[in-house]
C-alpha cells in the first residue's frame, strides 16, 4: 500500500482531503503545524479529525511565522475581519504560509520514501489567496521533483490537491459521502478556545455557505 | 536602498553570501533556521557573523525537523561520516532543508515587500544534495513568483544563488576581498558548543580543501 503525507489543519476542506486520500487507498501520514495561528482550536480539532480518520501517524510542527507578522491570522494586534468577503487578496493571508507547509510535508515525505502529497487548497472559495491557485500547485511539485533525493532514482513526488476546483458545496457532498465527521473540524479564523466559531469571518461565511448549498444541515458550533 | 532577506547558517558560504549582498547595496535582513542541527554553535556563529556584518534585522526561526529524522545533522542516533568524501548524497543531507529554509525566507521577503533573497548554495563542493543544483533554484524561483501577493502586481522575487557555480577556494578568496572574518564562522557539521571543529567530517574537509587552494591562512579553530 502507498505512503501518503496529508496535511491537515483541522479546518473541513484539510479534513475531506485526508478522507479522500483514505478513499484511494494511501497510507495516511498527516502533518499539522502549528505557525502561531490565533485559532489554537483547530490544532486540537486536527487531533481529533486524525483519531477519527484512522491515520498511521500525525506529527504536529511547530513553525513560529508571528515573529515574521503581516497578517490577521498571526499578528494579534490585526483584527479579524467580519464584515464580510471583499475582492482582492484579504489581510488574513498569512505570506507563503502553504508553501511553507508543502516544504514540511515534502520532508517528511522524503524520509517516509513516500511520493504523494495531499493538501486541501481550492481554487473556488480561495478567498483571493494566491498560493491556492493550480498554478501554483503545479510549479512547487516541479521544484519538489529537483529538490529531494528520493526522486533522483527516477520516482516522481506528486502534489495531490483534489479540492482545487471543487465548491465549497461540493467539498462537502464529498465528505458526507465519505462520512467526514465536520462537527469536529473547526474553519473560522478566531475560534474560541474550545472551537466555537464567530460565524462572520470570511471563512465562516464561506462554510456556512456551503453546507447551505449543499444542503446538508450545519453542524458548526457557533457562539 | 533595496532589502534583501539573507539566509544565513554561520558557515563559510552563507557569511560570504550576506557580505555578497551587502556588497551589491542591499540592506540585508538576516535569517537563520534553527531546525534542531546537531551543531548548535552554528547558530551563535550566525548571531556573530550578522553582528559584525552590520545587518537592519536578525531572526532565529525555530522549525524542529528532528521529528521527521533521517539525517544525521538532526538526528543524534546516525553518526556523522569522516572517513572522507564518497558519491552519492551523503547522511548529513537533511530531506528538504534548503525548501524549507527559502520558504521562510519567502515568507519574511513579502512581509518586509523585498524581492530579493539571498542563498548560500554551492553546485560545486556541494556534496551531492540535490538542493544545491541551479535548476532547483530557478524552479524555485518560478514557483515562488507564484506563491506570493507581492508578485501579483508585477514585480519580480529574485532568488540570488551568488556562489552557485563558484569552487570553494573561489568563495573564500571574494570573501576575504570582502573583509569576511571566517574566524566567527563554523562549517563542522559536529563542532562542539564553543565552535571548535573536528577536522574530518565532510564540511570539514571542504573548508579546509578551500583555504588550502585559495591560499589563504585557515582561522578555523580545531579540537
């Protein structure tokens, strides 16, 4: 059976990837990191997302990217914000922040000799964040194909990323399908500690919308 | 006065990198990852070399990649080769290290708006590690340009590889033009806490190899 790293955030869209990456038969390793995010709550829902899922192991890294600041979602002096989704690239995108987490996950993988990726970026509900974006994708798994060992003997490292193109509706009739329990993951921004959610930040809104879409009733914990 | 983001580890080649950029009139923020390496006088070099070089910014970013393993710089239980230098990538390689490291850099380079990033790398005395190679740069540059919002608007990110194709006797010859002091530098990847080298591991012998050839007095400091 192959080997796969998944990350995992704890959020609904990392939590159906790690299901759809089960769903196709991989041996799940899933990493979470911990970078200094304000919603601490989503680390502890990764925990148990993980539990659930049944995965062979789970690391979780620490990664301080406060000491860097520049946005919402590390920099606590930056609010939140609620007042709805707005065009163009918000200030909760935290810089490089996936580039980062595929750079971890692609050393795990190295020494786990695994050559699959899985990471729950979606180009739809993206929020404007630019390291969501199928482009992207593709071009780190190219660098990746040149920056480890494991891929010298003529393996190739694949970036499995199967949300990209799906709406946040469709990620979620996905995930039912799958039996994702979503009661446990938490999405907002600003959970509180024990993962209740404010219901009007962006992310919020975005997966209120979906379940809404989808028609599937919500099972988020709000506050 | 343009800003650079300079990677910088305290050995030879990173100290001589950050005098490059200086050189070519950036105003140079400094990072150094702490990723649980066995050599931790490493870092206090970094902290010296940044010092005396005159930095704007000095961050020490901890990512603890001894959870992963598989090298002997991060794991402790695999011993450090000094029987000389053999083909093929050697232990000491650390699965994604230099990826990881850029990341962060990418990270610091969009908060601070600079497009320029700095790397030590060598393709020639470089030991094997497939991170070292210019196609992995330029492909790490193409996906950076990607990853970020400040390249959204057209600006270019950089990542400058100074040392790429130079010989390590070349290296140290620019850096003593550059009044680098290689005596706060440490290359051993097992110095001891006070930096002092053991002579015969793999960076040892490439250091010593590079003043021998550059004809320049050696100021390492061995046990």
């Amino acid at each position: 059976m192959a080997i796969a790293v998944v990350l995992l955030s704890g959020g609904l869209d990392s939590a159906t990837t790690l299901a759809i990456a089960r769903d196709r038969g991989y041996e799940c390793y899933v990493l979470s990191v911990d970078y200094g995010q304000r919603n601490r709550s989503e680390l502890i829902a990764a925990v148990e997302v993980a539990q659930s899922a049944g995965v062979c192991g789970h690391q979780v890294i620490n990664v301080d990217l406060s000491v860097f600041g520049g946005s919402a979602l590390t920099d606590r002096s930056i609010d939140v914000p609620t007042e709805g989704i707005k065009p163009g690239i918000p200030i909760t995108y935290v810089p490089a922040r996936n580039t980062i987490m595929l750079s971890l996950a692609l050393s795990w993988a190295e020494v786990l000799e695994s050559n699959d990726i899985f990471i729950g970026v979606n180009a739809v509900d993206y929020s404007g964040y630019p390291d969501c974006r199928a482009e992207y994708v593709v071009a780190f798994e190219k660098m990746a194909n040149l920056a480890i060992k494991t891929t010298n003997s003529g393996n190739k490292l694949n970036i499995h990323a199967p949300l990209i193109n799906m709406s946040k509706a469709e990620i979620i009739q996905k995930g039912v399908n799958l039996r994702v329990d979503y009661s446990v993951t938490v999405s907002c921004y600003q959970a509180s500690e024990s993962g209740l959610a404010c219901g009007v930040c962006d992310s919020c809104r975005l997966r209120r919308a979906g379940f809404e879409a989808a028609n599937v009733s919500d099972p988020t914990r709000y506050k």
